[in-house]
C-alpha cells in the first residue's frame, strides 16, 4: 500500500491512502521489474488528486483584500471547477468571497475561471502536435500519461491553433548573445486538397539559423491571415539579430519570396540554395537535349552543351564552388548566360 504523508512545520499531518502495489519479488521475467506504465499512470492520478485537494484546502483559508476598498473578504460560497492537468482531471472545491465592506465579489485566483486545462498541458498537446498529426498526439498524449480529458484530436487541434495564436501576438525573446551572423532559408510549397472543390495550399515555411546552433523555424499559408514578414522579423530577434547582424539568405527565384524577404529587412539579394541550384541545372539540361543537331557542327556543340549542367552538378557536389557557365551564341537568350550561385 502506498500512503501519501502530509508533514508540516507541527509534525506529521494526516495520510491518504494512494493505490495498493503488487509486484512480483521475484525477477525471472524482465517484466517484473518495477511499476508497469498503468500502475505508473494510476500512481500519478492519485498522488496528483491528494495534491490539489490539499492546495483548495489551504487556499480556501485565506481571506483576501479586496483591492477597491482594502476591506476584508468573507467565503460567499464554494464552485466546483474541472481542471485537466497533464496527471488527469481534478475536481477544485474553490471559495468566492464577498467583501465585509462594499459587498464586492472577490474570486481569489489569478487565473480565469473558465480555463479548463493547465498550461502545462496545453504546451505538451501543441508540441507534440507539431511533431505529428493531432490523432497521433493523441494517441501518444493517452499511452503516456493519466490524461483523461480532452484527448480527441479535434480538441488538440483547437488547443494548438489557440496556442499559436497566442505564440505569434507574443514578443520574440531575445539571447543574451547577439549573433554575428544569421541563414535566413525561405521556400514554398503546395498542399494539395484531397477533397474535391476544395481550393490548395500555398505554404511558406523556413528557418533562420545561426552559427552557435540557435534555431527558429517558421511558416504561414499564403494569402492568410498570417504575417510572414512579421514571422521572419520574429525569428531573426529570436536568435539574437542586431543592427551588426550578417544576414544572408537562401531561397529561389520567386520574386513573391524575395520581396517577403526585403520587406522583413534581408536586404542582401538571396542566393539559390544547392537543391534550387541543382534542378536549375537539371532543367539547363532538359533544354539543351531539345536542341538543334541538323549539322556536325551544331551536333557536336549541343554535346558539349548537354555535358556542361552534369559537370557542374558534380561541381557543387564536391566543392560547392561558385561557378559562371558560358554557352555559344546561338542559343537562345535565356540559355546566353547562367549563374548558378546567384540572381
């Protein structure tokens, strides 16, 4: 049996039995060893329950001031409030006081009385539902702790939309350390509607990085509510961004990313990351197959041409170095000169 002992500064207080514990002594099966995760989860709950009945007990006591008049309260009557906690729902007994002298109402809490859930709970749910879909969250959040109310997906959804909202109106805390030098990385992407009718996706999502591995990442749907340029200003105080600050910046050639990037004060034009880079050339390649070959002339050109994406792929591959190809002049414009590092 195991009892929770309550000690104060006169000695030992009264005890409440938490759960009775039966395990086997012996340990011939490696699954005997210690608690099991329901006898753990049951362990939790119950030690969490004698916890918070003790902390209603002793704030029900209290008698504060009302802070209009400075008079005394006085307990008016007791409300009943469900709280979900990260160790299972508790039930708290709490008082409201009514004030001897102006018959004010006094609550004697902080926090308000419709919050349901602590914040502790509520920054586990969203994190784990950053990591994965709100289902799996869910699963996990249930296979993990003794948490016995709101555990269906939708919920979480909910609490992890409320939670980023509250997360993207909130100050960026800046480090102590400023950093030198900041990648700013910005890219997009479409999400394609399973359903039918239903319009797709433009999401902007990236990440500013620093050298002392600070990190932030960050992302917004396009033609939304959501501020990218704010969310990129954001981050990079996030990290340490100073006036002295090296900003550099990876992205493509959509001009929609670039001026995100100007408007949130990346003013350096931003290169092509090596995947961009990459298929730029993949398509460099594509083009000069479709060529001409109606001479040997023309025939031993377009080889030479064909060859040259391949080689500087194998280029940035190994060295990564920046390079300038130059194509004969008949090629079409678009083909007269490539630069591979930037725009």
């Amino acid at each position: 049996m195991l009892r929770l002992v309550k000690i104060g500064v006169e000695g030992e207080g009264p005890c409440t039995d938490i759960m009775e514990i039966t395990r086997p002594d012996d340990l011939v099966d490696i699954a005997n060893l210690g608690l099991t995760l329901s006898e753990a989860k049951l362990l939790l709950a119950g030690v969490q329950r004698e916890i918070v009945a003790a902390q209603a007990r002793s704030h029900a006591v209290r008698r504060p001031e009302r802070p209009r008049c400075g008079g005394v309260c006085r307990v008016k009557d007791y409300r009943d409030h469900a709280v979900s906690t990260l160790f299972g729902q508790v039930t708290l007994r709490l008082p409201r006081f009514r004030c001897a002298a102006c018959g004010g109402i006094e609550a004697g809490i902080a926090w308000q009385a419709h919050y349901r859930s602590t914040p502790e709970l509520d920054r586990i749910q969203a994190h784990l539902c950053a990591l994965m879909t709100y289902k799996t969250a869910a699963d996990v959040l249930g296979q993990m702790f003794p948490v016995d109310a709101g555990r269906h997906h939708e919920t979480l959804r909910r609490h992890t939309l409320k939670v980023g909202e509250a997360l993207g109106e909130s100050a960026a805390i800046r480090p102590e350390t400023a950093a030198s030098a900041i990648v700013v990385t910005l890219d997009s992407t479409f999400i394609r509607s399973c359903a039918e009718g239903e319009r797709h996706l433009e999401v902007r999502v990236g990440n500013v990085e620093t050298q002392s591995a600070g990190r932030q990442v960050f992302g917004a749907v396009a033609k939304a509510d959501t501020d990218i340029q704010a969310l990129i200003r954001r981050s990079l105080d996030a990290v340490g961004r100073t006036g002295d600050t090296a900003l550099t910046a990876f992205t493509d050639g959509c001009p929609g990313l670039r001026r995100s990037l100007a408007d949130a004060g990346v003013n350096e034009p931003p290169m092509l990351d090596w995947f961009h880079v990459a298929m730029r050339l993949q398509h460099l390649k594509q083009i000069a197959n479709g060529l001409s070959a109606d001479d040997p002339a023309r025939e031993v050109a377009k080889a030479v041409i064909v060859e040259l994406p391949s080689h500087q792929r194998s280029t940035i591959n190994t060295s990564r170095t920046v390079t300038v190809v130059s194509v004969p002049h008949w090629v079409p414009s678009a083909l007269a000169w490539v630069s591979v590092c930037t725009w």
